[in-house]
C-alpha cells in the first residue's frame, strides 16, 4: 500500500490567506515553518489506481504529482474515486474541480453526507451538469472492497457537529475515520483527520494500525480564543486538542504498533514551527508533523 499525503493544513491552509498570526507570518518569511495545502491523501494499493480521501480546494496542483496509467489516454484522471471522511467544504470543494472527467466519479460517504451535498451545499446536483457522481454508501460500521483495487476500507464514527453550513437545519453530519486494508500485503492505514473522540472503539482502530494520520488541527482547547480570532473551542469545533488533560497527544503516544503522523493541522498550531517547544512535544511522544507529499509505503 502506498500513500501520499496531499495536503496536511486543516481548512484555509497555511499560511492562510486572511491571517496574521504568528505562525502564518513565520511561513510568510520562510522562518521555520513550510507552507502547506489543505488536508487530503491520496492511496494506492498493491495492485489498482490511486484513490482519493477527501478532495480540497488545493486539489489541481495538488494532482500534479500523480500520474495516470500510461495508456489511459490523454485526458486520464489520475484518481479513481475519492471517499470523503465528512461533508467539510475543505474537504468536498475539490468534487467540483473534478467536472471534467470523461465518465461519473466514484464517491464514497456517508449517507448524511450525500444529503449534505446534495441539499446543503449541492456539490452533488452541480455535477450533474458535468461529469456527474457515482455515489456509494459508505456508513459507520460500513466495510467493503474498493473497486479494482486490492484495498478494503471500513468507515467508523470519528464524532463531531455538521457543517456550518447545516447549522439550524438540525441535520447530524457526523465525521467518520477510515480504515484502509490492503489484501495483498496486510498493511493497515487508518486516517481520521476530524477526530472529536478518543473512545476506545477508535483507540482500538489505531492500535490494530500500521500507519495513523490522525487530527492533529489544534495544539490547545482555547487556541482560537487566546488569538481573538473566536470564541469556539477545539473540541467546540470536532477536534480534541493535542495538549492539556485527555488531549490526544498522551493517547496517540502511548501507542505501541503504529508509526502516528499528525495531519489537518491548522495555521494556528505552533507545531507548524520547526523549532517550537511544541513540535519538539509532539517528537518526545513519539510521533511525527506532516508536511504535503509525505510518502509512505506499509
């Protein structure tokens, strides 16, 4: 199984357009800190194409490192299909880049996120004027074989509100982990971007791991506060904090199989500087910072 991580920042990227904040200002002078797209993964098993989990904004340049098999023809997409982890525009907007396509792309989620997409914020309806969407259900609990591919992968519920988007329409949007199996070689990834719990069902998940990406979007609960920038905590927002009382830096490091690496981090969290106290916590605990086309291979 191989895999590359696409973009690491959680939604806005890093440095985000409209912020000043220390850690944007470091990227902005090329001090210690690299730039980074916004949070996606492309995977590939031992045998068939490259899939996509979650589809950014960033995602045409973000493309251009993936190559589509040699006699697809000349308009080929590189990817497959792409499973979505949740119905975040971060995470979707990038369905709408994919329009060209010569034939119906293949997406995978749940059935709260079709709605989502469908009524909310109709990335869905829009394609249909295009390429259009091949959807599959993928619920929590959900398991099945990917298509062409030696890859299974298995949906679990990872927590968290809707969209903002959905606010005050009461619908229930959870986000959801995905289990990526390959049957060729055994490899296990697991990849939760959006994590609002630490219950044991998911501690379980990553243990039974080779590989983790996992939340790593916020370094403290009242991140956002201690900016100005809002009142929302980070498990306010879906995200349990790297740092502080049952945050997860503790759990993920007391881990023992997997290799953790930290993804959909955002351009508030000081573990972006190279040489932060911070990012020098997360390497103690054993685990690693993504940065965009991180490679690995289970």
């Amino acid at each position: 199984m191989r895999v590359r991580v696409l973009g690491s920042a959680a939604g806005g990227g890093f440095p985000q357009w409209n912020c000043r904040c220390p850690t944007c200002e470091a990227a902005r002078a090329g001090v210690e800190a690299r730039p980074r797209t916004q949070s996606s993964i492309a995977i590939r098993g031992a045998e068939g194409p490259w899939l996509l989990a979650n589809a950014s904004p960033d995602l045409p340049q973000q493309l251009e490192g993936l190559a589509a098999e040699p006699t697809a023809g000349v308009r080929a997409a590189p990817v497959a299909g792409v499973l979505l982890t949740d119905a975040e525009i971060d995470h979707t907007a990038g369905l709408l880049l994919l329009r060209e396509s010569s034939t119906p792309i293949p997406v995978y989620g749940s059935e709260p996120v079709r709605r989502a997409l469908t009524d909310g914020y109709p990335v869905l309806r829009i394609l249909e004027g295009y390429s259009g969407a091949r959807w599959r259900t993928l619920d929590p609990g959900d398991s099945l074989a990917l298509e062409g591919t030696s890859l299974e992968v298995e949906s679990f519920a990872a927590g968290g509100d809707a969209p903002r988007y959905l606010a005050g329409t009461g619908a229930d949007v959870e986000a959801a982990g995905l289990v990526f199996r390959d049957t060729v070689t055994g490899g296990v990834l697991t990849y939760v971007p959006g994590l609002a719990r630490l219950d044991d069902d998911v501690r379980r998940r990553m243990a039974e791991s080779d590989v983790v990406l996992v939340d790593g979007t916020f370094w403290r609960d009242d991140e956002l506060a201690l900016l100005g920038i809002s009142d929302r905590t980070a498990r306010q927002m879906g995200h349990v904090p790297l740092s502080g009382a049952g945050g997860s830096l503790e759990v993920l490091g007391a881990l023992a199989r997997p290799r953790v690496v930290l993804v959909h981090i955002n351009n508030t969290n000081p573990i972006l500087l190279e040489r932060s106290p911070e990012r020098d916590a997360v390497r103690r605990a054993g685990l690693e910072v993504a940065a965009d086309g991180l490679a690995l291979e289970l």
